[in-house]
C-alpha cells in the first residue's frame, strides 16, 4: 500500500482543500433558514463521492433534508462495507465564544478550526480521501463499498429508519463503518465496541381529583408526589442495583477478558469526578466506573414536576405528580419488555388512592455490543495498530447512536465506530476542531482497514 | 337578654342594608388596581364601627392597606375580648362562573351572594351589630371589646404581625374571637379548638456542577432527582409515622374525652374521600382522619421540580433537584427547632456528591389547641346551644390561621374560632354567600357571648 501512502501524501494539500470548502457550507440542520444550505451542501458531498470514482452517487430528497448514497460494486465474492457519516452540523451558538467564524476555517497549531471540523465532515472526508487514492492509484478497491451520508443526525435523524427500510437492497453489506467519535487521546486510537440503548418513558400519578389545600386535607390523602418519590425511590437498593423484577435477565456478565482489558485503561477517575464536580462517583456496586458507564443498564430520571414550583409558597397538595424517565439498556434488553417490567413495578407500589398512566416518549433502541472475535474488529484494530503504532482502546459509550441500532435492526448489520476526533475538538461547542496530522494518519489507517476487512 | 333581641329583629332590614352596602366595596386586597377600593373599604368599616357606638375609632396607615380599631372600655374590672375580622375580600375570578356579579349583592332562598359575604363583611357585621344592638338598648356592655379589622388576611397579612407589635398596650384583652370559619352544618354550630402551624420550607440538592448527558454519564454519577426522591421516601415509615428524629418529641397525645368527642362527629369519611376523587384515605395509622387531619402534625410535599420538565425528551441528569416542603406543627412543636431537625435529617441522607441547601420560604406559626376548661370556651358554648338549641362541635383546623398563632406569641391571646359560614357558603370561590337566618341567628349568639364571657 506504499503507493497509495505516497499519493495521499501528495495529495494533503488537495485532500484539506476539499475539507475547507466542505466547513464553508452553513449546513446547520435545525435552523429552518438553512435549508438551502442543505441542498448545497448534499450536492457538495455527491461531487466529493463523484470525484473520488464512486458510482451510482444519488441524492435522495426526504421529507426533510437529503440524504446522499453512492457505491463501488466491483469486487466480485468480496464483503461489502458500508460506511455512514453526516454532513449537517450543529448550531453555533454561541458565536461570541468563537475565536474565528464558524463557517471560515482557519488553520493554527496543526488544527482546522469550523463547526463541523470533527462531527462530522472531518471524518467523512477521511473516509472519502482513502477510498479516492486506492482507486487513483490501483484502479480498483480490494472490497465493495456504500455510502449513506444524511443531513439530519444532529436533528433527530428522522427520516432515516425509514430510508434504510426503503433502500435496504441497495444497502446490502457485511459491516457497517462510523465514523462519528473520538481517539482516547491524539496518537491512541480507539474503537468503541459497545453502546447502550434507550428507553425514555414518562410517567404521571393521580390522586385526589384536583388540587387540594394542604392544611384542610393534609395528612389523610396520599400526596402524588410522596408517591411518586416513594415509588423512585424503590427502584435501586443500596448497592445501587435495580430491583425490577427481571430487569438484569437477559443481561449477559461482563467477560473477564473486558474487565482487565479497562483496567489497562488509561483512565483518570478522580479527574473524571473532579471535573464534574463532585467528591465522588456514586453507582452500581461491584462495577468500575468505565463498567457502570458502558457495559450496565441504568435507570435514571431526568425530570420531575408537579405541584407549586414557581417562587414563594403555595400549601398544596397537587393531583399530579409527573416524572420523565430514561433506562439505558445494554445488548440482550428488549425495550419493549422493559417498558412492561417498569409499568409492573411501579403499578405494584401504589397505594389504591393513586392511579399510574406510564407512556414512552422517544427511544427503544437496543443496545449493541461488538463480539471480541468479530473478524472487522480484528482487521479495524490491526490497521489501527500499524498506523498509529499503538494497539486500539476498545472502548464503550454509555450513550446511544440510533443509527448504530437501526443498521442492526433494519440490515442486520454490526457497526465498528472508529473515531478520529481528539478528546479536545469540541464537537457541539464553540472552537470545534480537527488536529490535521490525525486526519492524515486516520485516512491512512482506513486505507489498511479496507483491505484487511 | 329580650329586648336586646327584640331590638335586633326590629333592625334586620337595617342590618342587612350595611351588608349590602359593604359587600358593594370591591375590595380585592391582592390587586393593586383596587388600592383606592381599600381605603374606601376601610372607611365604611371605621363607619360601621362608629355607628355601633364604639370609641377610638381609628384607620391606621401601614405599607399596605389600612388596619381599622375601634374598642368599648367602660366595663370596669370586666375582661376585654379582642374581636378579629378582614374586610379585604379575594379575587372574583373566573367571573363567568358566578350567577351574579360578585360586588352586586343579590338575595334568592334566604341567602345573599356576593365576594366577602362570608368571607369575612358578613361575619364582622354580625359582631358589629350585636353591639350596637346592646348599647343601643342597654347603653353599656357587659364586658370590654376591641375590634381589630385588617385589609390583607387574603394576601399574607405582611402588615399585621408589626401592627400587634407596636400596639400591643391598645390591644391588651383577655380572649380573642375570631369569625372567619364555617358551622358544621345549617344549624349545627362549631368551634375550632385546635389549629396546625405551618412551616414551608425549600430544599435544593445540588450534584454535579452542570447539567450532564445522562448516556453519557449515567450510571456512575449520583443523580440529585434520585436522592431527592430517596431523601424524601425516607421521612415517613410504612405506618405514615415521620421519621425525622425528635419530630414526635413535644406532640402531647389526643386525650381521650377528644377521641371519644370526634366519634360523636356527624362526619361521613366515605363522602369525604369520594369528594376528591380518591378511592381511599392514606395516612398515619393509629388515627382516625380526623385526628389525622386536626390533631396531628403532617410532612407534606408541595413541589418538586428539576431537570426536563417540557414536552418530549431530553437525557439530562441535572445538576440540581428542588422541592417545596410544608409541615403543619401541632400545640407544642417549635418551628426553628423542627426545621433544624428536618435540615439535620436530610443532611444524614446524603451521599457525598449530594449538598444540600434548606431555606424557610414562609410560616413560622405555631399549632395552637384550646384546652377543654378554658372558660371563654365554656361560655361560647352556652351561648351557641342556647341559640342554636345545638350542642355546638368542637372541631379542629388542619390549616393554619396565622393570626392566631400571632394574638399568642406577641398578644398571649388564646382564640375562640366561631365560624357562621355554612359548608357550602364558597368562599375564596364564585356565588360566595351568606345564609341570612344564620346572620340573624349568629348575631344573637354574639350578643349571649358578649354576657357570659
């Protein structure tokens, strides 16, 4: 793959080029006004796939922003891969907090400052470049490969799922390749092999039939929001482990293999806590951190109201308590049957003057896990090792990617997400960034990833 | 006493012209539009005051609305009762529910209905115009009476509490009475004997130093609405009992002659729970609803807020959880030392990560109870049964009256509660009114008071 190397690196000033005209779009997907940025943006990201030899290079119209395809079909008896990214970007307020505008990339310290430097369009383009000098320099590519890249991740990604149900055929692959996350830190790459998945429900408890004085009835009728608290506060013990009924039965024990593979992890816990501002972590017993954070379901709330809750005092004792809750699952967790086993608990709690209503408001992803033998694993962290001359984190995220369950769930497809962002690049933030030399070495280490898939 | 009620029979249609005339007041304490309504309001009252006969008639300015005195002192070496009222009425909203407008007052089946009616023009009239009936047909009365009427009991009273401070020596009396409360029924008198204090209270737990992703850090980090809802779960046993230690200390235990007086209470529990809509009664076993509701001291809370709380989903694991707490004391509890107990409770439950801020947002009052002996009491009955020709109920008040509490701890006054507004007189509500034969009937009550005290 010498050649190869050599063209692209011949070819960096080229490969930068096409990211600073990529970083100069507007393509901020929530903001209704940039919805011609959009369309231009799609197009700009069709002309990068053109350009680097793909074929059958499609933008397709959704109902809300466009999302782009294109494949090289030719390798014959050979895996196909199929590789996601998205080309809208976050907003970018606030702007007074930018050293230079979001949308002009400026070059300093070896890094490309614009919103969108690092999520995502940094790591698309990687993706793009490798796959423009194999065929540059070989003609051909030693596997198959298809892209979907849309405009609406950092938007909810709504017309996605139905995409992938629609294209299924023309998306057929083996494996499924993101790009969309961070190395541990610069010159160690990561590879993140687990993700958990979501179930956001809300619930309301009712009791009395209206707001009442809680002088006159207080201390005789049962208080929604005692309830409610009573009802919360019997979903952990005191080690922190969920007493659902069922909750953990199709959770699969850590392998010891993984728990001393985190211990090698060069990971700082009391900077983790101090930087969040607290004297210590707080979870489930028996678990590291990095466990509690990747590998174990959590029930968490992310929201209770009811009652007065404006300034001053109000004695009331209100009809309705409400609480908006999430549960993280891990691989094997059905969402569907947890949404039964918490509506069960929590049923069982009350008293009979109190009434449950319990909804889900988004969610229902699975979660995924990447088995430890999965060849792509094998070959990912064989071209990362060569590239960057350090074995690869294989790490977790205790945060969901839709995307990640829908490939699984509409395509059958395993994702590997490798990420060439740095822990410093400020995704989401103000002064987002991608370190050039990583962008670099990353398109090399996709270059040797497409051939030993 | 005959020709004293003679004299009230001959004068109803008088009587009932000052209700009218004061009821036509608008005198919405809490809207600052009426301000000028206020001071009207409180000119009439200082009118009917005069005009019944009463010296030192006199309308204090204070930083809100005007508080009106007038007394009687010529009984020599008799006590002096202290006569509490409000001419200051709520607000009349919603409008469109009252059959009527509520500041025309209008009389159909032997009511009149308009704001204040009974809460509390009507009740203070009752008691102006016993007195003027004795002096104008006995020229004396039999003991010495001072009238303390204040414009903002509907909105906090923030005046009164200096007011009782600074004119403490003008307001030396023996007993206070106070007519702002309701019979148990048509023709059923009732006296309160026994009233909650209230302390409310605001906590804040604070955890993490920002708002955190809950994927992304769930599980690991101690969430402030989890120990929130575990720190309150806490404070109650399974038998309703607080635990807060120390709480129980000071709480005398109900005598025997109440618990045996409550039985005898036309008290219908099922009606009461159907009412609100709730299939049951919840509250600390061992005590009838009543006793739970009168005598005995509650945890209740009256909000809780933190994290999400709009529509749809977001995964925060908040930095901070609120809640609004309120305890309603019983005779012998001391609010500053319940709230050191209740702050030094929640501190226990804590977790490291989990800082605890408490502050008092309102109350302060004490539970206040009539001893069963207590003369003025004796004599209040008398006066009632010979009226009503009805033993009349001894009733307690979950709520808190804060004057009461004040007439003890500044004027070491204890206070006879006799309410003439019947159950369904709707104050604070549209179509307020007051039934006219109890008027009468309560007026006459007031003038045997007036003799036997």
């Amino acid at each position: 793959m010498e050649d190869i190397f050599s063209y692209l690196k011949d070819n960096q000033s080229g490969s930068l080029k096409d990211l600073v005209d990529y970083l100069e779009i507007p393509s901020i997907s929530s903001d209704p006004n940039h919805k011609q940025e959009m369309v231009n943006c799609a197009e700009f990201t069709a002309h990068l796939l053109k350009n680097a030899g793909l074929d059958e290079v499609t933008v397709h119209q959704t109902k809300g922003h466009p999302i782009v395809t294109g494949s090289w079909r030719k390798a014959q008896n050979k895996p196909t891969v199929l590789i996601y990214g998205h080309y809208d970007v976050q907003p970018v307020d606030p702007i007074p907090l930018w050293t230079n505008p979001p949308f002009s990339p400026h070059i300093e310290n070896q890094r490309i400052y614009a919103r969108g430097s690092a999520d995502d369009k940094g790591q698309i383009l990687m993706h793009i470049q490798a796959i423009k000098a194999i065929l540059a320099v070989k003609g051909e590519l030693p596997i198959n490969v298809c892209f979907v890249i849309e405009g609406e991740e950092e938007f909810g990604s709504a017309n996605l799922p139905q995409f992938l149900v629609d294209h299924g055929n023309e998306l057929k692959a083996d494996v499924a390749l993101v790009s969309d996350s961070s190395m541990w830190e610069e010159g160690f790459p990561a590879i993140t092999t687990s993700l958990r998945g979501l179930l956001f429900l809300e619930m309301t408890l009712t009791g009395p039939n209206r707001d009442l004085h809680s002088g006159t009835f207080g201390g005789a009728v049962a208080n929604p929001l005692e309830i409610l608290s009573r009802a919360l506060a019997q979903v952990k013990d005191q080690d922190g482990r969920i007493l659902i009924p069922g909750f953990y039965d199709s959770v699969k024990p850590i392998p010891d293999s993984i728990r001393e593979q985190h211990k090698t992890l060069p990971f700082d816990k009391n900077s983790y806590f101090t930087n969040i501002g607290v004297d210590e972590g707080w979870g489930e017993n028996g678990y590291s951190t990095l466990e509690q954070l990747w590998l174990r379901p959590t029930f968490e709330i992310n929201g209770i109201w009811g009652g007065f809750i404006n300034p001053g005092a109000k004695t009331v004792l209100p009809s309705q308590a409400h609480a908006k809750l999430s549960l993280r699952l891990v691989d094997g967790q059905d969402p569907d049957n947890i949404e039964k086993l918490v509506t069960g608990f929590f049923k069982a709690t009350l008293p009979k003057s109190v009434k449950l209503t319990m909804s889900r408001v988004t969610g229902g992803g699975r979660g995924v896990s990447v088995p430890n033998d999965f060849p792509p694993l094998i070959a990912a962290k064989k071209a990362l090792m060569e590239t960057f001359n350090q074995e690869p984190l294989l790490v977790g995220e205790g945060a969901s990617i839709p995307v990640v369950a829908d490939f699984k769930s509409t395509l059958d497809l395993t994702t590997l997400l490798i990420g060439f962002a740095l822990p410093d690049a400020c995704p989401h933030s103000p002064n987002e960034n991608m370190h050039i030399p990583t962008f670099h070495k990353g398109t090399e280490s996709l270059v040797r990833l497409l051939y030993y898939l």
